[in-house]
C-alpha cells in the first residue's frame, strides 16, 4: 500500500513538475495493480486549490486533471479527529475525534 498526498498526486497531472517520473512510478504500480495507493478524503479539494492558486493552469486543465483523479481508482481515507484528554483534563463538551492510539493499543 502506498499513501500519497497532494504533493505526489500533482506531479501525476503536472509533467513540468519536479520528479514527475518518480510520482509516474508508483502510479504505474498502481494502474498495475502490484501496489494500492491511498490518499486523503480532501486530496481532490487540495489538488484543485493548488492548480488554481499556485500554477498558471487554466480551468480546463484543471478540470481534465480532476477527472483523471477521479477516474484512478484511488482509496480514499476519511480522518477521524479526536483530542485525547488525560482522565480529569479537558472539558469533553469540546472534544472532537482524530485518529490516536487508545493507551490498550499502544
């Protein structure tokens, strides 16, 4: 398995970008199916905001980079966010959830 985060998954749509053969190299693994690879529930929304903000990429290629994420056949992982408190610390009313160890777990 290999979890790939936005920085890789730009270098697949963006061949200008530097080591784009080494991204291409593991996408291959994947489209081979020797190798999944996951990635972040917001990676589509952190790919889009970077093509639109830090590159002069227009709408349409964009869109046509989108659609070949989509069309990847990656996993999505949905994070979980907790904040752990020590028993007696923290108010639990402003507790939310992130993915962490339980103390049996550790």
């Amino acid at each position: 398995m290999i979890v790939a985060d936005a920085s890789i998954v730009i270098k697949w749509i963006s061949p200008l970008e530097q080591n784009h053969e080494k991204a291409m190299f593991l996408y291959q693994k994947h489209l081979k199916i020797e190798e999944e690879i996951l990635v972040p529930e917001l990676l589509f929304i952190e790919v889009a905001n970077y093509l639109a903000t830090k590159t002069a990429t227009n709408e349409k290629d964009i869109e046509e980079g989108l659609r070949f994420l989509y069309q990847s056949n990656l996993t999505t992982h949905v994070t979980q966010i907790i904040i752990c408190h020590s028993p007696g610390q923290g108010n639990p009313e402003d507790t939310i959830t992130f993915p962490c160890k339980r103390e049996a777990e550790k």
